[in-house]
C-alpha cells in the first residue's frame, strides 16, 4: 500500500479551533500486507481501515501497487499469473480483491474509453477549497468539521496539487443520476463504492469491446484481455501523455500499464519513436470543457463507424433508402447493415477482429424509426442498419388489389 498520512480524533485543535481530525504523520504502506480473497461488495469494506477521508482513492493505488508486487517477485514464466490472481494451496490460479480492484479502475478507464462521448455520460466538478469553504463558512457545527477534516485530508503531497476532482455519472432514462467514480491524481480514475449496487437497481449492464461486462463482481479482467483498440489506446496514451508528467512515470498505475504491454501483449505494436494517439477525442463537457487527471487529458473513442471491413453491409438493388426525413430535416442515409439476432458466424462486425457477440450485441425490441439515429448493437457507433422488423408487420394485411412492386 501507498504512504498514507493519518488523522484521529485527539486533543488538538482542528482548523476550525474545534477538536476533531488533525494529522498524525503517516502509515507506511509496506508494512500492511495481505492477500484478502474477497470480491464483488466485500471489497468495499477494505476502504474502512485507511485513515483518511480520501481512503477511496488510496486504496486502487495499493491495489496496483499489490499486484506489481507479485509481478516482480515470480520468476520470468510465472510473472503472467501475478496479474490473474495468486496461486493457493492446491495449487490453483485465485484473484484476490486486489486483482478485482484493479479490474474495476480498468473498468472505469475502459467505460470512458468506449461510453464517454454518449449524451447520458455527465461529469460534475467539484472544487476543493471552495467546497470545504462552504462548509466552513455557512455549515453548522458538524458541517464545519467535516470541511476543515477534509481540506486537512487534501493537505498532502499527493493531493494538494489538484484543486478539483470530477465526478462521473451517468444519467437513467427516468432522469436519475448515478455516481460511477471519478478522477484521482494516483490512479488516473476511481470508482465508486456502490457503482455495482446502483447499475443492478437501475437494471444497466457495461460492456468492454472484448465483451467483458465491467463492473462485474463475479470476474476480474487484466488490461491485455480487453479489446484490441482499447489496449492500442492506453499502450500509446502510456507514451503520448503519462510519460511526459513525472509525477505519473512513478505512480504503480504507470508501471502495471507498461509490464502488461512488454510482457504480455507485445503484439499490440505501438511506433515509440513518434507515438500518436489516434480515433480518440479529449473528454469534452459543454459547462466545463476538457476534463484532465493528474495534468493529462481523458480521452474518448470517436464514434464513427467504418464499414470498410464489415460484412453485414447490404448490396441495395434499388435507392429508396438513400434519403429520410427527421422531424422535418432532409437526411442522407449511409447504406445500412444487415442484422440478426445471432449474427453470421465467421463475419466481421465493426471491422476484421470483431466478430458478433451474441452476448453483448442485442438487437433492441423497439427500433429508432429513423435508421439514420440507430445505434450498433454492443457499440456506441451511431449508424444505420436494418432487421426482419424493418420488413415485417406483426400483422399480415389482404389487399384487394394488385401491390405496385415498383414502390414495395
């Protein structure tokens, strides 16, 4: 675990000349070691014992730290299963709540990655000092400790660089909230210890490229089993931003980014000399602008859809498709997909190494009426595509004349 500084409630006087929280100097790290074999909600509960306000944003930091720890001290062929879990007694690969922990900051990054130019992503700032001076200043007595504690928590080498953290939420079709995590200047992002919880309540499921549900407390997913562009990304985001910040080049978030890649995944060829992040876009809100995290940007997929390798294009024979009207604005329609359900075995979906995932790719029940606002199944790409249902009525309906098969 990482140094941290540690507060109790004692005799001195706070920043308020209250008693409450005031500094005690420092843990040290090293020296609490373990390997707790808990996942899903239990894991929130290893939060509890570090002492600060701040524990959330500690604890993925010692759980990175953990898992490089095992990576450095196996032998060269078994460094691979330090980051899939420890072996027990009997001789088996078991993940422990670090290698959970580790996965959901992944998670978190991957969600951004895949999710973060959608219209119900949200990020939320949230100042510091002003914050706590609100507190401080118009609370009553209870509010104005928590203020001065928590400014008291920030006065740390770690964090006293950056003033403000953001907030992740993601909005609900009933208009609710719900808080995923937010930027932390040690591990890039954190989560939030009830993200599982509100995602299952409100009935939402994340998924990764590869297929890999995020957020899922029954499966843990090491960086080089994510999806190929994913991987590309933080592998070239390692070198184009993180490199260049040298409180980054020192953080265990850093070091497990660059093992999984020299170790693991050195198929994902990354050009060192002139690295260039490319089909990304900062992560942009309109009230706030470009979100950065420890003195580097967030960065989101585009969402533009390459039909040059899909095989699910159709060969139109006529053109009446070309062409829609959208509450009264005249369209041009992309020549769509054709899909199924099941998919076609052996297809390329959004390009040669996606195939149709009949787990994650679900066709929705009711349709966008205009192709042109549809939106891929299993991906945010916005692009249009066509189904039986675009064909079929649910009832069959006898004319009694002949049907122009010119216009139908």
């Amino acid at each position: 675990m990482s140094d941290l500084h540690f507060f109790s409630i004692g005799d001195n006087l706070n920043a308020t000349g209250h008693y409450g929280f005031v500094q005690r100097g420092h843990v040290d790290g090293s020296k609490i070691a373990d390997k707790l074999f808990e996942y899903g909600d239990s894991i929130n509960k290893m939060g509890t014992s570090i002492p600060t306000p701040y524990a959330r944003l500690y604890l993925f930091d010692s759980a990175f730290k953990q898992l490089n720890s095992y990576f450095n001290s196996q032998e060269e062929d078994l460094k691979q299963v330090s980051y899939e879990g420890v072996i027990n007694n009997e001789g088996n690969t078991v993940p422990t709540a670090y290698h959970f922990l580790v996965s959901e900051c992944l998670d978190m990054l991957e969600l951004i990655f895949k999710y973060g130019d959608m219209k119900e992503f949200d990020v939320e700032e949230w100042d510091v000092q002003a914050e706590c001076n609100v507190l401080m200043q118009v609370g009553n007595d209870d509010q104005k400790e928590l203020g001065a504690a928590l400014l008291d928590a920030h006065d740390t080498t770690v964090l006293s660089n950056f003033s403000k953290i953001y907030l992740f939420k993601w909005k609900t079709s009933n208009g609710e909230e719900i808080i995923l995590g937010g930027t932390s200047p040690i591990t890039l992002v954190y989560t939030s210890p009830n993200v599982r919880r509100r995602l299952k309540e409100a009935k939402l499921e994340f998924y990764g490229g590869a297929g890999n549900r995020l957020f899922d407390n029954s499966r843990h997913t090491p960086l080089y089993e994510r999806s190929k562009d994913f991987r590309e990304f933080l592998y070239t985001y390692w070198l184009t931003d993180l490199s260049k910040i040298d409180s980054l080049t020192d953080t265990q978030i850093y070091s497990y980014i660059n093992n999984c890649h020299v170790q693991f995944d050195k198929k994902i060829i990354i050009d060192k000399k002139a690295p260039e992040l490319k089909k990304v876009k900062p992560l942009s809100i309109e009230s706030i602008g470009s979100i950065t995290t420890s003195g580097v940007y967030l960065y989101c997929s585009h969402n533009e859809f390459d039909p040059a390798d899909c095989d699910y294009i159709i060969k139109p024979t006529v053109n009446l498709w070309k062409h829609e009207d959208v509450n009264g604005e005249a369209r041009s329609v992309d020549t769509p997909l054709a899909l199924t359900s099941n998919g076609v075995d052996g297809y390329n979906y959004i390009d040669k190494d996606r195939k149709w995932n009949r787990a994650t790719d679900n066709i929705p029940s009711i349709l966008e009426k205009a192709l042109t606002e549809r939106i891929l199944p299993g991906t945010t790409f916005k692009y249009p595509y066509i189904t039986v249902d675009d064909f079929l009525e649910p009832k069959i309906i006898e004319v009694s004349y002949n049907v122009r098969k010119d216009k139908f």
